[in-house]
C-alpha cells in the first residue's frame, strides 16, 4: 500500500532544532519500520502555518498528513473538523507511558469531551531569563548596591525589572538591559499583554467567560508595557521587529542581561553551538506587580493528524515513534523542549541545562488562554491595541476601551 504514496508531507513550525528534530525522528522510523517513503517537510513560520493549515483547510484537504499546531488554534481547528480524532488509534496502541508520562498541564487543551486531537510535541512556559554571570559578578554588584542602595538579584516586581534592565544597558558594549518580542503577528503582544495583564492579579475574561479587559490591572499593564518597550535606555533597539525566534537568537549572543521569553530559548543557550552564553543563563518566576502572585503562560505545540491525510495510519504509527522517551529527550537535546516529565528530570539532560528541572514549578503558574473558536480574531484585536500603544500617544484607557467594544462584537 505504501507503494502509491511519493512523500509523507509534515506541515513544521519553521525553527531549526524542530526542522532537524522531524527529519532525525523520520530518518530513525524508516529504518525501524522498513518504511521507504521520502519526507517532505514544509517549513513555515507561525503566520503562514496557521494560514495553510487551517485558515486555508490545508488539513482538512489532505494537503498535510501531520502538522504542528499551536494550542491556540486547537479548538478552532476541532470545530472546523481539521484533525483526524485519535482516541481509537490511543485505545488500539497506546504512546509509550500514555497518558502518566506527561503532565496534565500539557494534555488538557487538545482534549474536548472525549476527543483527543493531538499530542504533545513541544513545550516550555513562559519565564524570565536572565545572565547569571552578570547578576552574579562581585563587580557589578557592588556598583548595583552604591547606585540604587539595594542588592542585585533577580527581580521580583516589573519596576524591579526595569531598573535592572536600564542598569545592564550598555549599547557601546552591544549590551541591553533587557529585550521584548514586539513583532506584530497576533501572538508574540498578546502574550506579552497576558502576562501584564495576569501579574497584576488580573484576569482575561469574566464570570461568564467573555473577554473582559477593561479593567484596572489591564490599563496598568499597558502602560507599564508601552513604557519600557519605548524606553531605549532599558531595551534592545531590535525589539519592535523580533519575533521570539529572533529574541532568542539575540539572547543566546549575549546580546542582552535579561529577556521575559519561552523556556525552550533558555535552553538553546546551552545548545546551540554558536551560543555565547553556554553556562551563564538561568531560569526564574515572572516578575509581578507589588503584592500580587507571579504568573507564566502556557501554550505549546501539538502533533495533529490531518483530517484529510491518506495516510493517517501511517501517520499516527510514526507518531508513537516520534513521541517514546528516546525521542523526546533527543528533540530536547536537539535545542526543542521534550514534554515528558521523564525528559524534564533526566540527569544527562540537567547536567547539560542546569534549570530543566524548573519545568514542573514553571506549569504550576502557568495560565492557559481562555478557549475560544475566534481566537485568533480576538488575539488580533488585542495585536492592534499594544501595537497603537507602542506606537501613538493615545492613553491605554482609551486604547483599552476601543479594543473591548470590537472584542463584544465577536465574543459571542
């Protein structure tokens, strides 16, 4: 049967420990399966991934067979029957440990009812990063302690945090204090907003589950956000184009002390060959408004299997493969981050990133996003409001206020 199939097509978020991850994992398959079919990957970053696979039915069509999806869109993908259902290929041959091997914090969103619609492929909430080398030197110590009569450490308030990174920042020595991921995509804002928005002990929706962000800790958080993302004596020049690829990238070359970003881009710093800053880079809790709780984010990324896939036994037979203890630690050492609790605690994986074993308490703080089919259309409107909060001079009550009254058009 194999025999009329030309390539297996994986729809990939463009990154590459992912890219080389998925072609290791398909190499590795064939030659445990016997299996001859020729991988065609297709590599796209988030918009475009979203646009053909989704937007465009690209997995309802058959244009994929696999794709990776992003947690936000799972539950417009399930409602528009994007996703081959997997609760009989799991009853019929279950993943490696299915479902103790994984926290439950990573097997909630692509469940609804019953109905499982994907796996966990990649994963690591939001943190602060920080250059331990630097918050650690008796030198800028003792400079930190004379200048502002208080000790450098890791900082625990966003005012904290900003004085820390107008410290750092040192753009004669290709040094800032801290970098944003402000490229305007509809996700990279919105988190950033979230985060603002839940560290201040706010909450995104209300007691009947509308969007609901005309609120006190919303405003205050714009306004701190589109103070220091302007602010270019605290923050990388950058900012307003990376995406969180790019901060990353940024970060790993030492390019800034501090940056409020996805776990997996701390460990790509003790991957990647062409780090500069293997070694010096630690892990914390987000920094919260005075007196409220730290908070973190999580989202992460699926396997799905297309609804139109031809192959879709095929598919999910490979999925078992790719999803095993072996593989998931090898995405991780790949610079992905593995999902299983197994490769959170694994010693060889510790000994080579110090802080992976912080996964567990980072998804104890973690914040989901609320369920909603038109996310990605609410995301966009919130997209809009700190981009114009950036970018204008309007106050964010205002701002705040025009974004709700388009959001109680479409949050029905």
């Amino acid at each position: 049967m194999h025999n009329q199939i030309e390539t297996f097509k994986i729809a990939v978020r463009k990154f590459a420990p992912f890219e080389s991850a998925i072609q290791k994992f398909w190499d590795q398959y064939c030659e445990f399966s016997g299996c001859t079919i020729k991988l065609e990957m297709v590599v796209m970053d988030l918009h475009e991934l979203y646009d053909k696979t989704i937007s465009k039915k690209g997995l309802a069509n058959g244009d994929f067979d696999i794709a990776h999806i992003s947690t936000d869109w799972v539950l417009e993908g399930y409602s528009h029957h994007d996703f081959e259902v997997l609760n009989p290929y799991i009853n019929k041959n279950k993943p490696e440990d299915f479902p103790r091997g994984w926290s439950k914090s990573l097997l909630t969103l692509q469940r609804f009812g019953w109905e499982i619609v994907g796996l966990p492929f990649h994963d690591g909430p939001e943190c602060l990063i920080y250059r331990k080398d630097l918050f650690e030197s008796d030198l800028e110590q003792t400079r930190f302690l004379a200048k502002y009569g208080k000790p450098l450490e890791a900082p625990k308030t966003w005012e904290d945090f900003h004085q820390i990174a107008q410290y750092f920042n040192r753009p004669e020595d290709n040094l800032y204090g801290s970098i944003f991921a402000c490229y305007h995509d509809g996700h990279n804002t919105v988190f950033d907003f979230c985060l603002q928005l839940w560290t201040r002990g706010g909450s995104l929706t209300d007691k009947s589950g509308f969007i609901q962000i005309n609120t006190e800790a919303a405003i205050s958080g714009l306004d701190f956000y589109r103070k220091i993302v302007n602010d270019k004596t605290a923050v990388h020049p950058k900012s307003a184009e990376f995406e969180s690829v790019a901060a990353g990238i940024a970060f790993s070359q030492g390019e800034a002390a501090m940056m409020i970003n996805w776990f997996g881009f701390a460990a790509m710093c003790e991957i990647d060959a062409n780090s500069k800053v293997k070694g010096k880079v630690d892990v914390g809790l987000l920094p919260a408004a005075e007196g409220k709780n730290s908070a973190s984010l999580n989202v992460y990324w699926l396997y799905t299997i297309a609804k139109g896939s031809k192959n879709k036994d095929l598919a999910y037979d490979f999925l078992r493969f790719a999803l095993a203890q072996e593989q998931d630690k090898q995405l991780t050492m790949e610079g992905g981050i593995g999902c299983r609790i197994s490769t959170w605690n694994d010693a060889e994986i510790n000994a080579i990133i110090p802080y992976y074993h912080k996964l567990e308490t980072l998804h104890e703080v973690a914040n989901m996003l609320p369920q909603k089919q038109n996310w990605a259309a609410i995301a966009a409107i919130i997209d809009q409001m700190v981009l114009q909060a950036v970018n204008t001079e309007t106050p964010s009550e205002a701002l705040i206020l025009e974004a709700q009254n388009q959001i109680n058009k479409i949050d029905k």
